[in-house]
C-alpha cells in the first residue's frame, strides 16, 4: 500500500467512528424513557456535522487519484 492509501483508510476509520458517535448521540435522544424538547439549532449542528464528515471522507479519495486538492470554502 502507498502512503495516500495509508491515509485514506486512516481517515475513514476516524470518520466512521465520528458517524457512529453521532448516531449513537441521536439514538440516546430518541429513546422513548423520557421526554426531550427538541431545539432547532442542536439539529442544525448535527446535520452539518454529518454532511462534514461525509464531505471529508467522500474528498479522501482524491489523493488516490492525485487529483487536484480544491476547497470549496471562499471568503470573499
């Protein structure tokens, strides 16, 4: 295995164990036991949080490629 390959698969075991937290987080809130007032910002975060992760896991395989690194991320 090459080294971006080392990286990629390093990556998505982080970002896995990053998914899994965050379900499980969402699991512990859905449980019928008690009553939880739902906020629309906590959702907001976690979503986005979600779409990240996926984001940067979906971007490794870039370096597979060698395709160029962009980032979508312009302040202007």
């Amino acid at each position: 295995m090459t080294q971006p390959e080392y990286i990629a698969a390093l990556l998505s075991i982080i970002v896995g164990l990053g998914l899994t937290d965050l379900a499980q987080s969402l699991r512990e809130l859905v449980r019928p036991r008690r009553r939880v007032n739902w906020h629309w910002l906590p959702l907001l975060w976690a979503a986005t949080a979600f779409l990240l992760a996926v984001q940067i896991w979906w971007n490794s395989f870039s370096f597979l490629t060698g395709a160029p690194r962009r980032f979508s991320l312009r302040i202007s």
